[in-house]
C-alpha cells in the first residue's frame, strides 16, 4: 500500500491516512461567527481525511478581517463548534481548529465594533484584499486599511487570545489546534524583516526579536492544552499580503525549527505558495528544515496523488495537506486510492452563499 494512504501516529490520535484536507475560508458562518449544520455536514462529507484542519477561526474581535468568518472567543461559539466536532468524530475522523488573526489584512467593516486592523508596524498591506462591505454596503474584495501598530501590552493580550481560543477549542471538541503563521497575517506580519521595522523586543532587526511572538504564541497554547494538541503553520519565502524578501529570511525559519523542536509539537505545517508559476519551497531547503526538526512534518501546496507520494517517501515530510480539490472532492482519499477523476469546483460559490458550491457535490458515482 501506497504509504499516503497508510495510518499514521499523531501524538494521542490515530489518523486513518496521511491525506489532511488544509484550511479554507468558505465563509459560511452567521454574522455572530456561529458554525450551523451545514458546517457540521460540510466537515462530515470529508470526514475520510486523516486529519481535517478547519477553516480559519477568529480569535477575538480584533483579529477578523474577513466577513462570515466563525471564531472562537464566545461561549455561543464554542457551542456552535461542538456538533461539528462531534459530527466529525461520528464519522471516524479528527479535526484541528485553524486559530487564526489577520493583523493588517483587514478593514473595520469586517468587525462589528468598527476598530482599525493592527499590526507589527502601521504599514498598510498593498496588492492584495480582504473580504469586508464595499461602499454600497455589499459583501465583496476590498482593500485592506492602514492598521495600527501594537503595543507591547496589546501584543500580551493577543497572545493571550490565542491561548484561550485553543483551550475554547478543546472545550469544543477539536483534537487540537494549528496556529496560523502564514500567508501574510498577523504573526507573519513580526517574522518578516523587511515590514516589520520595530525598535522592542518584537523587533524585526535580530531573528530573537522578529520570531517571539510566534514562539510565545505556541508556548501560551501548549501551557493551556499541551504540546501535543499544539500546531502551528508557516509559508517560508511565502509573498502573499504583501510580504517581501528580506535578510537571513533561511535562517530565520531554521531557527525557529530548532527552538519548535525542543516543544514537542503535534506537527509543523508549511504552505508551499506559487508565485510566478514556481513553489516557494525548494527540496534543499525542505531538508535542512527536515534535518533541524525532528517532530511532524507537513506541507501543502498544489498536490496531487503522484508528487504526495513521492514527498513522503522520499522522507522530506510526513503528510500532505490537500486544499482546493477538497473543494469539490469530499471523498478525495477514495477518488486518489482509486485514480477516479476528479470533480472541478465552482469558482463563484467558493466563498460566501448557503449550500450550493459547499455540500452540494456529490461523492463519485461511476463513469
């Protein structure tokens, strides 16, 4: 047997396989950042993935930029994740909350007090969008606003976010919790010298600096629910939102493998972006990564069944995380173990709207 498809130990879970189906906002929750049964159904139809990694979950008010985003700061919320959870675990899967603040990648219309985004320096993110209310007052992309810089005090708090989010999560049901360090947000927003120009212990200047809120992040949630339930993802050489090259950008994220790797994560987990028709990560550095970090290793970014089984069994890593053919595939595992044909997703019901485009497609039914 093909080893993608093989179980795997994952701290105190079993997973059935190593396929995980990667985090994707589809925007579906209610105004009050609820889940409904239509979540519940959503994660229960791809309940066959080893491990699922829920959509990105707020962590707090402060830390949505996206509008019909759920969270994770309420008491309501965390009931409304519950029969997802369970659902999820009825079906024989597991299921990892995304915790998740955008920083700078916002706008006040996608937060009902109206506050501007924050984050590491008051720079505004450009070419890139979040998803709040245009002028006319529909839903759709717009450009993010200048953000606030925080200060020490409001960086203790939102670290303090995170850590409650996680332990809301684990009242809720979750397996555990993947941090989110990518894709230009929040955290992302400190590791990049060349935005972050702070002067504080946050600095952007040294790599200490520069990595310490992503270190103290993890280290808050692992002292709230344990190592073992604690994620946490990254996008090395990523450029999304706005992110730019900058000095010792290797060294960076090879520091922060050895210092991960002395917490006993559940796993690591690396989005290989696409910029300009090429993958951001390189399997040279994917091995010195792979050398300094001795825990689970993950990666997504554009696979399919031939290049995930060549990654794990070349070594470079332990699962693959799936994300656009789930869209459309709630039966992914059984279409690859099988080489069925894959369905294509609707580009216009990716986000926003009710069950069309989002429970609507149907396991395969033969040719």
């Amino acid at each position: 047997m093909s080893k993608l498809f093989e179980p795997f130990r994952l701290g105190p879970v079993t997973l059935s396989n190593r396929v995980v189906m990667a985090p994707m906002t589809r925007s579906r929750a209610t105004d009050a950042g609820k889940p409904d049964a239509q979540t519940a159904l959503y994660y229960e139809q791809r309940a066959t993935a080893g491990l699922i990694i829920s959509e990105g979950v707020s962590i707090s008010v402060q830390s949505q930029g996206y509008l019909f985003v759920p969270g994770l700061y309420t008491e309501a919320q965390v009931e409304a994740w519950r029969p997802v959870c369970d659902t999820v675990h009825a079906a024989g899967g597991r299921i990892f909350a995304q915790l998740w603040h955008v920083g700078r990648v916002s706008h006040p219309s996608t937060r009902a007090d109206g506050s501007a985004p924050v984050s590491s320096v008051a720079v505004r993110a450009n070419d890139t969008t979040c998803y709040g209310y245009r002028e006319d007052g529909t839903p759709g992309r717009i450009a993010p606003a200048k953000p606030v810089a925080l200060s020490i005090a409001q960086i203790q708090q939102t670290i303090q976010d995170y850590a409650q989010a996680a332990e809301n999560a684990m009242q809720a049901g979750f397996d555990g919790v993947e941090i989110h360090a990518a894709n230009g947000y929040l955290i992302e927003q400190f590791i990049n010298a060349g935005l972050n120009t702070r002067e504080d212990a946050y600095g952007g200047a040294t790599i200490e600096g520069r990595t310490r809120l992503a270190i103290e992040v993890c280290d808050a949630v692992i002292a709230r629910i344990g190592a073992q339930h604690t994620a946490i993802r990254f996008a090395p050489f990523g450029r999304f939102a706005d992110m730019h090259p900058f000095a010792q950008e290797t060294e960076t994220w090879l520091y922060l493998a050895k210092v991960l790797n002395r917490r006993g994560l559940a796993y690591v987990h690396f989005n290989d972006q696409l910029i300009g028709g090429e993958r951001c990560i390189g399997r040279e550095f994917l091995a010195r990564f792979r050398n300094a970090y001795a825990g689970t290793l993950m990666i997504a970014g554009g696979f399919e069944r031939a290049r995930a089984e060549a990654i794990i069994e070349d070594d470079l890593v332990d699962l693959v995380a799936f994300g656009i053919p789930y869209i459309a595939n709630p039966d992914l595992v059984a279409r690859m173990q099988n080489d069925w044909p894959l369905a294509e997703r609707d580009p216009a019901t990716v986000y926003g709207g009710a069950a069309a485009g989002y429970t609507t497609y149907p396991p395969y039914q033969g040719s």
